[in-house]
C-alpha cells in the first residue's frame, strides 16, 4: 500500500462549494465569493465556470439553489450575475 492510498481523496469542488455555503450561516453568496474562499492560489478566475457548472449539477440535485435577481433561478437557464445558497430547512 502507497502513501497516497491511506489518505482521504482530496475534497471535490462540489464538496468545497457546499462546506463555503455551510459556514455562510444561511447567507447566499456569489461565484467569486466561493471562489475567493476555495482558490489555493490566486487564479481564483479560473473557478468560476467550474463553480457554475458544479452549482448546475448541485442544484438539479436538489443540494443547493441558484438566485437571480433574488428569485430562484432555473438551474438550466439563467444568464448574468447569480449567487448561490442552500435550500431552507424550515
């Protein structure tokens, strides 16, 4: 057995996206918000279409909602300036 095969995999971007929503305490919060928050370097640039295209997948899984204009958004239509939280649990 390897070094590498006694350690966790390394978190997915999903699973970063979603413990950044966690410690935002209900708050939503922008693509480059979460991406200031998960970059390990400072390209966080780069993030922002995988962020999305991560967020598409959650929400369609019913795992966090996209806004726009502070209406939820349609996870397969929406364009410009969104942010994103977890569903409600009330």
């Amino acid at each position: 057995m390897s070094a590498s095969d006694s350690t966790s995999p390394a978190p997915t971007l999903e699973d970063a996206l979603l413990d950044v929503l966690a410690r935002a305490n209900g708050k939503t919060l922008s693509a480059p918000e979460i991406a200031h928050a998960v970059a390990t370097d400072d390209d966080w640039h780069a993030l922002l279409m995988p962020i999305r295209r991560a967020a598409i997948r959650l929400a369609l899984a019913g795992r966090l909602i996209i806004y726009r204009k502070g209406k939820i958004a349609d996870p397969n239509d929406f364009r410009g300036v969104y942010r994103l939280g977890l569903p409600r649990q009330d």
